[in-house]
C-alpha cells in the first residue's frame, strides 16, 4: 500500500511539473521546467521499472526517498527551480489579474454601522 502511494505523490510531482511548464508564457522557462520536469520524471521510472524488474535496474535513486546526498541535493535543487517557476507565473498572471479585479467604489447605504467599519470593508474589498 505505502508503494502505490508513493508511486501516486511521484506521479503527481511529475505532471504538476508539466502543468507549471505549460502555463508559463516565455519559452526560455517553458523549457527549463519542461526539462526539469522530464528529468525528475525519467529518474522516477527508471528507479520503480528497475525494481519491478520492467528494465534492467541502473542505479538511479528514487527521489526523494533513497539514501544518496547528491542525489538529494539535486532532487531539492529541481523542485527549488520549479517553484520559483510557479511563484515567477503567479506574478506575471498576478498583475493583469489585479487590474481586471478593480472596480469602481459604490457608496452603500449602512444599516447601523460606524463609518471606521465601513470604510475598512471598503478598503478590504477594493485589495
């Protein structure tokens, strides 16, 4: 049981790789996720095909998981580079998000309130 689910987080890892990599805009960094995500996914196949005996086994770890301190620096250092990736699109997407969101303000009839709550509800809904 405890194989099958961490065949399922590789798996997952692998195609929100490829997601972030087909959401981002500029090609240069496309690829560089497109390639990262590739490699991490080639070393996962190549560790879980080689213990089930589907290719012969070559030695590659499994990342993330088996003993090797390069290994794990360089697994760590793919997913530091795409999540900088993912934060880099989330800006770029950001800020034409933030434009369409502004509205103009509309002056609202209060029931009861004080003016320093409406004003700070205001205030809120226009961030």
């Amino acid at each position: 049981m405890f194989g099958l689910c961490l065949i399922l987080v590789c798996v997952s890892c692998f195609l929100m790789f490829l997601n972030i990599a087909m959401q981002m805009k500029d090609r240069f960094y496309k690829y560089v996720a497109l390639g990262l995500g590739t490699i991490y996914g080639f070393q996962v196949f190549l560790s879980i095909g080689g213990n089930i005996k589907f290719i012969p086994s070559t030695g590659v770890t499994l990342p993330l998981v088996s003993y090797g301190g390069s290994s794990l620096l360089s697994t760590l250092m793919i997913f530091a580079i795409i999540q900088g990736l993912y934060i880099l699109r989330h800006r770029e997407g950001g800020d034409q998000s933030e434009q369409t969101k502004k509205r103009p303000k509309q002056k609202s009839k209060s029931s009861g309130g004080s003016k320093k709550q409406e004003d700070f509800v205001t205030q809120w809904l226009d961030e």
